[in-house]
C-alpha cells in the first residue's frame, strides 16, 4: 500500500463532525496525524440565539429552518447544522495543527485506510488526543485552535493578537419596544475591529420592567460570552468615521452600539449572533 496522506478528511458521527489529516507510511507503519472536532449545539426555542418574526409562529420558524439546511435531526432532537464558516475554520485549525504539532506515532504496518481512520479516532478519545506536544520551536496556535486537545466546538474567533490583549472592556444596553440588548465590548479605533458577546432580554409586554437580577445575570451572560465565545468584526470604511468612540474615554458610543445591535440581528446558520458559534 505504501504511502499515503489524506487533508481535512471529514468524518459525520451523531453530534460530532471530525476533521483529520494524515499521513501513513504502511511499510514503516509511522502515522502523522491532527484532528479538529466540531459539535453541534442543539436547536433549543427559548435560546436567546433564537429569534424570529413576531407574526411567524415557531414551527412555522423551523419549517424555514429545514428548508435551508440550517438544522439536522439527530437522535429524535434537532441541532444546528455546521455552516461553511464553521468548515472553513476547522479545516485551517485541523492544517496548522498538523503541520505545528501533529501526533506522531509508530503503529501495526499494513493497515488499510479504514483501520487507520478507526485507530485515529482511538487516539482521539483514548490516546493523544487532536494535536501533539507543544515544543519550544513551536509557534503559538490561536486560542480557539489550543482551547482543547479533544473538542473545538466552535469557530475561530480571527481576532488580532492586540485586541485579544487589551483590557479595557466597555458596556452598552440598547433598548427597543420588545427588546432589551445587553453587551460587553472591547475594540481598537485605529483598525476598526470590535469583538463583543452579547445576551438579549425579550420583553411580551413593552410595559415590563427588569429587577436587577435580572439585569445582572444578563451582563454576566454577556460578559461570559466575551470572554469565551466572542463575535469579530470590523468597521466598514464608511463606519470607521465614528470608531472614535471605540476609545477608552469616548463621550459616547451610540453608533457604534447600533452597528453592534445591527451584526447582532444578522442572522449566521439561523441563529443572531448574540455570541460566536
């Protein structure tokens, strides 16, 4: 059989969507691997993730959802389906890993393409896991990509390493007659770039008035999201006229919470954008 290599190899298990690349040598019988794994979060209605059309009832919502492939029925419950973003970025996470640091194992020679495939995902749950060994010539993989040696549930956050750095962390509440937007911000005025997460009070009677717990656990939502699934973005050209008030002491940042409220309500996969995914 040789020698033989396979890039982005994407494997379908219930939940999980596996991406492998490797090399084998059936004579030698050294094996390179990495993997990445996505898995997919289930479809829940009360989600604040989850936001349709006031006049569309929910299954009349997830009729549209199954129209476009945005959910997938596992297990007698739906989950949302992988988007090509989500792809795309497993699969630059799946190619740094393995060239960066890949497992590198001396296993039985002469296994065929599926007893490898199967001993990779072995080693996945049992064995070394998705990536291999740090060393000190190493690059630093992004954060998303390191986060876990067996799972990367989400897409990768491309957010700038002075960004990731910065400390200072802005809020803004942006209110609408059923709608209470919570969210927590950083952002640098020079690029343009914002990364926020945000988390959405929805309100059945525009009279309704939040206690303060509630309010809180909603900062705290937002503040969680930031920190561990934020959304990226950057200004456009046209934007960028105002990204002053992305400075530490802005009078104020009106515009720039609107285009927020704005790439929040922009749908990815079915779901706003309130975190990323």
């Amino acid at each position: 059989m040789g020698k033989w290599t396979i890039k982005n190899y994407m494997l379908n298990e219930g939940r999980r969507v596996i991406f492998i690349s490797a090399r084998y040598d059936s004579t030698t019988g050294k094996l390179t691997y990495a993997a990445s794994v996505f898995k997919r979060d289930e479809f829940k209605p009360d989600s604040d993730d989850v936001d349709f059309p006031s006049d569309w009832t929910l299954d009349e919502f997830v009729e549209s959802l199954w129209a476009n492939e945005a959910v997938v029925e596992i297990g007698n419950k739906l989950y949302w389906e992988i988007t090509a973003i989500d792809v795309e970025n497993h699969m630059h996470t799946t190619d740094a890993r393995f060239k960066l640091r890949p497992v590198k194992l001396e296993v039985e020679q002469g296994l065929t393409y599926e007893e490898v495939l199967q001993l990779i995902r072995w080693e996945m749950c049992h064995g070394h896991g998705c990536k291999g060994p740090r060393s000190s010539k190493t690059p630093v993989e992004d954060d998303a990509s390191s986060e876990n040696s067996f799972l990367s549930t989400d897409s990768i956050p491309e957010m700038s390493d002075s960004l990731a750095r910065a400390k200072t962390v802005h809020r803004a509440r942006y209110i609408t007659h059923d709608r209470d937007f919570f969210i927590t911000f950083k952002g640098r005025s020079r690029t343009g770039e914002i990364a926020y997460g945000a988390a959405i009070h929805r309100r059945s009677n525009p009279d309704d008035m939040m206690d303060k717990d509630m309010v809180d656990n909603h900062w705290k939502t937002a503040e969680t999201r930031l920190d561990r699934n934020p959304v990226v973005f950057h200004l456009s050209d046209e934007q960028m006229d105002f990204s002053h008030q992305l400075k530490r002491h802005a009078n104020h940042r009106e515009d720039v919470t609107v285009v927020m409220v704005d790439n929040i309500m922009k749908r990815r996969g079915g779901r706003i954008q309130v975190r990323s995914y």
